[in-house]
C-alpha cells in the first residue's frame, strides 16, 4: 500500500490532488509545529497585475502551537475579502457559476482551526476531481519522534510498504531508514499540461480553483503529472 502524508493547505495547488491521487491512503501531517508564511493559511490566484495571496488570518500565540490547534481569526471578514477577489478576477470565467456558490458555502462557516478550514475544502474539490483516495489525519496515529523516524512510525501503523513525498523532502528524508524497514520510497514529479486560462501568460502555480474556474468538467484532464516520479528504494 503506497502512502502520502503532508500537512493541510489553503486551497491547494493541483499538484496536491494529484498527490492525493496518487496514493492508496493519504494522511494530513497537522499535528506537527504550525509555521508562519508558508501554504497552511494562505494560497494564490492570477489577476491582472499578476499573482496575489489569499491569505486567512490566524492567531499566532507560541513558535510551538501546531497546524491543528491554530485557529482562524473570524474577527476579519476575510471570506468577504476571498471571495471578491475571486469575483473579480474569475467572475467571468467559464465555471464560476458552476462551483463558486460551493464555495462560498464552504468557507462562511466557522471552523475551530486552519486544519479543520483546509481539510473540509480539500475534500470538496478531492470529489470534484474525482479523487477517491481514503483521507486520514496524523494524530490519529499517535506519531511519536522526529523527521524520518517519525514518518515511518505513521507509516508501519497504517501498514504502507511504499511513501510518496514531496521533492522538497529530499533534504531531510534518511534513505536508509527506509530501506532498513522495507518500505519503498519515491519522489512526486510535478510537471503539468497548461490549459486555458483567463488573460495571457500561463501560470500553473496557482490554488485549484484556477482550474476549476477556468476548466470545469475537464479539470481532471489536467490532473496527473506528465513527468514519472523519482524512485529512491
């Protein structure tokens, strides 16, 4: 059984659902340290000065709080915000009509933290996608030590003989530790097909809504990554 494990997103990239997809089980890494200006709380869109963050206001208390006790500051009216942005950059796309009002829906309510916000929206569109992949959360698996050690504790528990990780884990990940428990670990390609966007200049690193927005039933067309991932052991 082939299994990924990476910390929630604000309405991730696409990159991210064909992550999901591509393993049998996947599993949010939120019981780990929150960390300040990465994609946790914040995602971005195409417009026409080029791209901007969509970016939820947390409360930040202690360098220690992690991803699934980091709450949401609904003192803001950022869905307001998120939302005209959004209007006024897709408003006339082939789609928004089609999945904005879920959207909307999906975001007014409030949430107890970051986690619970990311997981819910990445679920909505894992169904748009057709995604089928079984979603769990980290603690679930009561994960105990450090870095690769720690992965592969969730890892023996969910009974995984092969890891999907990101490239950027390349720097850290102990290959050995791998090897030496038998489970098979490979590195996720990211190389995707451009597709009909809004105004010119493709640009491919944007929230998923861009491919809804823009593609609608066809999304899943531009899905799967054209490039084969890396295999390490």
């Amino acid at each position: 059984m082939k299994v990924g494990i990476i910390q929630s997103c604000y309405i991730p990239w696409r990159g991210y659902f064909d992550f999901i997809d591509e393993v049998d089980l996947f599993i949010f890494h939120d019981d780990l340290q929150y960390t300040k200006g990465n994609w946790r709380n914040r995602n971005q869109i195409k417009t026409t000065q080029g791209l901007t963050w969509l970016t939820v206001p947390v409360h930040y208390d202690c360098v220690d709080q992690t991803i699934e006790d980091t709450t949401v500051d609904y003192t803001q009216a950022w869905q307001k915000k998120h939302l005209n942005q959004l209007r006024a950059n897709y408003g006339k796309s082939p789609y928004w009509s089609e999945y904005a009002p879920a959207f909307e829906a999906l975001i007014t309510p409030h949430y107890l933290s970051i986690s619970a916000l990311n997981v819910a929206i990445t679920k909505w569109v894992a169904e748009v996608l057709a995604v089928r992949t079984p979603l769990q959360m980290s603690k679930e698996f009561a994960p105990t030590g450090s870095k690769t050690e720690r992965l592969i504790g969730i890892l023996k528990k969910a009974g995984a003989n092969s890891y999907l990780s990101g490239p950027t884990a390349k720097g850290y990940l102990d290959h050995n530790l791998f090897k030496e428990n038998n489970i098979r670990l490979e590195y996720k390609s990211y190389e995707y097909p451009p597709y009909a966007q809004m105004r010119d200049d493709f640009i491919g690193n944007v929230t998923v809504l861009d491919l809804l927005f823009n593609c609608g039933p066809d999304s899943r067309k531009y899905l799967k990554s054209l490039a084969p991932n890396e295999v390490v052991t």
